[in-house]
C-alpha cells in the first residue's frame, strides 16, 4: 500500500504532462491553415509544419482548406432579353488565397457565393437573347467568372473557374428547336445527297468523256498503223520491183558482156537475128519490118512461109533498105 500510492501519483502526472503537450503541440497538414486567436483577437495564421500553442489563451478558430473546391448549384430561373424564362445551373470553381479574410470577411460564405452567382447570371443572361443565351456559353462562362472574382475578393476567395452544366428552355420552345434542327438535319442530308448525285453524274461523264478520247485516240492510233502498213507494202512493193528490174538490166548487160567477150562470127549474128524474126511474126502484128541484112541468107523463104501462115491474112512484109 506504501508503494501504491506514489505510483499512482506519477501516473497521474504523466497524464497530466502528456495532455497538456497533446494541447500544445500542433500539426498543420499540407494544403490547410489554421486561423489562430490570441484571447478573442485575430492572431496569426499557422501554415502547414508544427507548431505550439499556448493553453487557455490561443485558439484555433477555423481549419482552413487551401485546395480548389467546386460548388455545383441547383438550377436557377433566369429570364431573357426576349422574355423567355429558362432554368440553368451552374458550377463554380474557386480557391481560398487568404484564411483570414475567408474567416472573418463574411458569413456563410458558400452561401453568399450561391446568392452572387444567381444574380450575376440573372444580369448577364437579362442582356442575352434566348438564341445568344444558347451559343455564347464561353462569353457567359468568362464574364460571370470575371464578375465573380471581383466581388469575392474581399472575401480572400478567388474564383478560378464557372460553367454552365444546362441550359433548359421551356417545354414548348425545346419542341420547336427539335423541329428546327431536325428540319436542318433533313436540309443537310438533301444537300448532301444533291451534291453526291452531282458528283456522281460528273464521274459518269468525265469516264464516258475519257472512254470517248481513248477510243477516238485508238482510231486515230489504228489509222495511222493502217497508213503506215500500207506505206511500207507500197515501198516494200517498189523496191522489189527496183530490184527486179536491176537484176533484169544486170543480166542483160551480163549477157551483152559474155556475147562481147565470146566475139561471136557474123553467122551467129544472123541465127540470132533469125530467131528473133521468128519470134516476131509469131505475133498478131500487122506489119513486119525486115532488115535487109536478111535478104541473102537461104533460111528467107521459110520465115517468109512462117509469116503468111499466121491467123492474120492481112500481114505485110516490108523489106528496109539499108541507108547509102
């Protein structure tokens, strides 16, 4: 019993010292502030780190986030420059840049950012025509953030960011934009199909166009081999009978050259004269010529007899008389 009671003593001072370093000892984590009070009073703004505070006379009076936050509000009745009533809802994006003017420079101050952001969309959209109101969502997005951040300010908020998430016109004009962008949608797929009809008559005609040039190209091409074909038969032609005739005049002038070279006797001459008078009469001409070279040879009277014996009975002999 003796040995009990000091223990109990020193764990009671234990106690007692661990929880009053439990109430000093502070620490502030990363991306959050403390706004501390000495005695009532504003004192400091602890950042994140340890810290000690004084029992009884220092206070934390709001832990304070240093993140961007996002508020999304519930829809909003707004009304148009053209008296058409739409709901339309909205998310704000904002960041506290000083703890303490975000906690003493307004009450409630999610609430006031609620309140604020209704009424400036009220103004802007007040401005706006219902067709503006639904294509100028950045323009209204940049104007209400701009606005915002002004008037936050103060509040040691700083407002980053706003969207519009829906617009919703009334029932009866969302039917009839239905209707008019269907009836767009109908317009486009016209054109579309007027344009890919056009372009497919066009491909049909530049084919036929250029079948047409290929094939008047190929007559053209056939024609000119055509031509061609025949101009060499022509050349082809007159070179052989160029040639015919050389050989012939080659072998004239041959034989000429080996009776020449054969001194053929004066009898000779006379057979071979002989023999083309024959050769003559067997003909149908009217008319012989005989040189008078032939009257002497004793073979006269039998081409004589050769040539009255033709078909024609009205042949004539004339006899040439050699020139003086």
């Amino acid at each position: 019993m003796e040995y009990l009671i000091p223990t109990l003593i020193v764990v009671v001072i234990a106690i007692v010292i661990f929880s009053l370093l439990a109430s000093i000892v502070r620490i502030v984590p990363q991306s959050r502030a403390y706004v501390i009070t000495w005695l009532g009073t504003f004192h400091a703004v602890w950042g994140a780190g340890v810290h000690f505070k004084v029992p009884i006379v220092e206070r934390i009076v709001k832990n304070v986030s240093l993140k961007e936050q996002v508020v999304d509000f519930a829809p909003q009745p707004v009304i148009t420059k053209d008296n058409v009533t739409m709901q339309i809802d909205s998310v704000v994006y904002f960041q506290i840049t000083d703890p303490k003017l975000y906690t003493y420079g307004i009450e409630n101050p999610m609430s006031a950012i609620e309140n604020l952001t209704a009424t400036t969309l009220r103004n802007i959209i007040g401005d706006l025509e219902l067709d503006q109101t639904l294509t100028s969502r950045d323009h209204i997005n940049t104007k209400m953030r701009a606005l915002l951040d002004e008037a936050t300010d103060p509040w040691g908020i700083k407002v980053n960011r706003v969207e519009l998430k829906n617009i919703m016109p009334p029932r009866d004009i969302q039917e009839s934009m239905e209707k008019q962008m269907r009836a767009e949608r109908e317009r486009r797929e016209s054109i579309l199909q007027a344009e890919g009809q056009k372009q497919s008559q066009i491909l049909v005609a530049e084919g036929e166009k250029q079948s047409a040039i290929l094939r008047a190209d190929a007559a053209k091409q056939a024609a000119i081999l055509q031509a061609e074909g025949a101009k060499q038969a022509k050349i082809l032609e007159a070179e052989a009978e160029a040639q015919a005739i050389l050989k012939v005049q080659q072998a004239t002038a041959d034989a000429i050259r080996l009776i020449n070279e054969a001194a053929p006797g004066q009898g000779v001459l006379t057979i071979k004269a002989l023999e083309a008078f024959t050769a003559a009469a067997n003909g149908k001409a009217t008319k012989i010529i005989i040189p008078s070279e032939l009257q002497g040879i004793a073979g006269l009277a039998a081409a004589a007899k050769t040539v009255f014996d033709t078909e024609d009975p009205k042949a004539t002999i004339t006899k040439t008389v050699p020139k003086q």
